[in-house]
C-alpha cells in the first residue's frame, strides 16, 4: 500500500515537492527543478496555483509513515 502523500519536513517554501519525492522516493532537488521548468513552460500560472492548494490541503508530515515502526513498538502478524 502506497504511504498518503504528506508535506515533509525537509522545505524550502512549504515542504510540497519534498513530500512527493518522498512518496514517489526520488531526490527532492530534481522534484523542485521539474516544478521550476514546468513553472515556466506553463507560464507560471497553472502550475502556482497547483502548488498553492497543495500547500493548502496537504497535511504536514508527524514523522511516522505507514509501516513504519518506533522503538519499542511491534508489529503483530
């Protein structure tokens, strides 16, 4: 099962392109140069106001993803 897609905590803005290349597990720079040269080839607009809901709906990142376990935690079978 894919992990919810989440902000993360490793921003430079709001932490959007850092959360989905965390979820897609890729490098946050080439998730941040994408969105820059899709900002311009676009013409800014569409790909602003894309980044501006996310911002908006995507829920900030607790620390835990799904399947992960904390110490002192187990898992059941």
């Amino acid at each position: 099962m894919k992990q919810p897609l989440k902000k993360s905590k490793n921003k430079v803005i709001s932490g959007v392109c850092a959360g989905i290349a965390e979820n897609i597990d890729w490098d946050p720079t080439i998730v941040r140069v994408l969105a820059v040269i899709l900002l311009f080839v676009t013409g800014l607009f569409p790909i602003a106001v894309i980044y501006i809901v996310m911002a908006i709906i995507m829920p900030e990142d607790d620390g835990k993803r799904s399947g992960d376990t904390l110490e002192g935690e187990f898992k059941e079978k």
